[in-house]
C-alpha cells in the first residue's frame, strides 16, 4: 500500500520514473492518473513478496504492470525478475489493484506448476 500523494510527486523525477517503470508500462501509464502510478508501484512490491525476495535480485523496471485488451492487469516479467520467478517454480502470477482517494494497493498471488 502507498500513499497515492506521494508517488505523484515522484514520478515527477525523470530519474524514479525511469528506475521504477519499464518502457511499456510508462507509455501505458502516461495515459493515466497518479493511482495508476502508485497501483503499478504496489504491484511491483507485491510480486517482490509472492516470489519470497522482497525488492533484491532484480530491477523494478524488470516487473511491468500491464493491461490486457479488456483492461484486466498482468505482469509482464523480464531480466532477473523472470529467471528468480522461474527458479522458484512460479508459471503464472495474477494481480490485482485498488484505491482509495489517497491510497493504492496491490495483491499478487503467484501461482506454482
């Protein structure tokens, strides 16, 4: 969960943006509201937890939080991020995003096969 406010005021930075967003989440996220940023920073904290690392082993721009043609989210995995996923035996992850007026906050279950 992240305070909405603050990730505003981040992204802001052409140097967070750039280490915390992947390419193709940026141009999605470009179109969006500051909760988008801040979902899309939650899932990224989320998937650090699911896989049992936290934020080490990998960039964040390596976890992109993406939408699909009916605008359901997904994540998009590269780098390290991909291979410490895989390691781990994880095939699929599902992701899920909501906030508030000043909150965001992200669940990701990471699924075993």
């Amino acid at each position: 969960m992240v305070e909405i406010s603050r990730i505003e005021r981040s992204v802001g930075n052409e140097r967070f943006s750039r280490g915390v967003y992947g390419d193709r989440e940026l141009a999605e996220l470009r179109e969006r509201r500051a909760e988008s940023y801040a979902g899309a920073f939650c899932a990224k904290e989320a998937f650090s937890k699911a896989i049992g690392t936290g934020i080490r082993g990998f960039k964040l721009t390596e976890v992109q939080l993406l939408h699909d043609e009916l605008g359901a989210p997904y994540l998009h995995l590269s780098g390290n991020a991909q291979q410490i996923a895989m390691s781990k035996g994880f095939v699929n992850f599902s992701v899920s995003i909501s906030h508030t007026a000043d909150l965001a906050t992200a669940i990701v279950i990471g699924e075993k096969g």
